[in-house]
C-alpha cells in the first residue's frame, strides 16, 4: 500500500519536476529531480 502511494505521488511531481526543468532550461531529467530535492531541502531546511 505505501509503495503504490509513493508511485502516486511521484506521478504528480512529474509535472512540478517539468515546470521547474522549463525554469532551469534542463534537459537532463534525473539532474533536474537531484536539484529540486536540494532546493526542497534549503526551502525547508530538513
């Protein structure tokens, strides 16, 4: 049941990953999503 969750949840980061891939000019979708988790990270200082 988490699994499937987490899947879910993935599915829609997808667009949130695209817009901020648009705003970074990135082509490279695995280094888009590294970024994201490390700006997430600062933004809410976990």
């Amino acid at each position: 049941m988490k699994f499937t969750k987490s899947i879910s949840l993935s599915l829609e980061s997808i667009d949130i990953i695209d817009a901020f891939m648009e705003e970074r000019k990135m082509v490279n979708f695995s280094k888009a999503v590294n970024m994201l988790i490390i700006e997430r990270k600062r933004f809410f200082k976990i």
